[in-house]
C-alpha cells in the first residue's frame, strides 16, 4: 500500500487529467456549451490550484485538487456534455 504521494506519481496524475481536459474543450455535446463552460471553468481552477500547490511542495493538496478537476470532467463525460468515448481517461458508458 503507498502511503505517500510522489513527485513523479503527481506528475502522472497531472498528465492524466490535463489530457483528459485537453480533449473535452474540443468535445462539447451539440446544445451543451452552457453546461461544458461551467465544467472546463471548474476544472481548470481546480488544476491551476494542483499546480500552485505543487510549486508549494504541497504534494497532498494538488494531488486533492487535481481528484476534483478529473471529478468535474468525468461528471460532464459521463452525462453526455462531452462527446467523449476513452474508457481509460473518462468514465463513460
């Protein structure tokens, strides 16, 4: 069992979720800008404060920030906002 988060562990996690947040900018459901505005709005705080956090050295912290991003994306992916179909980065059906 980890008990520690890592440099090169945050780093992938931010990876993961700035690809995933990447995608979704491009992949907004026909009729769904309104809810994807709010989403890519929500998400990017959230990986800016990942990224303040980790130049603090607050590993903990960005690594909670970023959970929150990748939550805000998978939310709209999973709701059809995004038009997204990577089982690997978004949770979708």
């Amino acid at each position: 069992m980890e008990k520690e988060i890592t440099e090169q562990k945050l780093d992938g996690y931010f990876k993961i979720s700035e690809t995933a947040f990447e995608i979704i900018k491009k992949k907004i459901a026909k009729g769904r800008n309104k809810e994807a505005k709010e989403i890519i709005e929500m998400a990017a705080n959230y990986i800016s404060d990942a990224h303040h956090f980790k130049k603090e050295g607050n590993f903990v912290n960005a690594f909670a920030a970023l959970n929150y991003a990748h939550g805000w994306i998978d939310s709209g992916a999973r709701l059809g906002i995004f038009d997204v179909h990577d089982g690997k980065l978004f949770t979708v059906k």
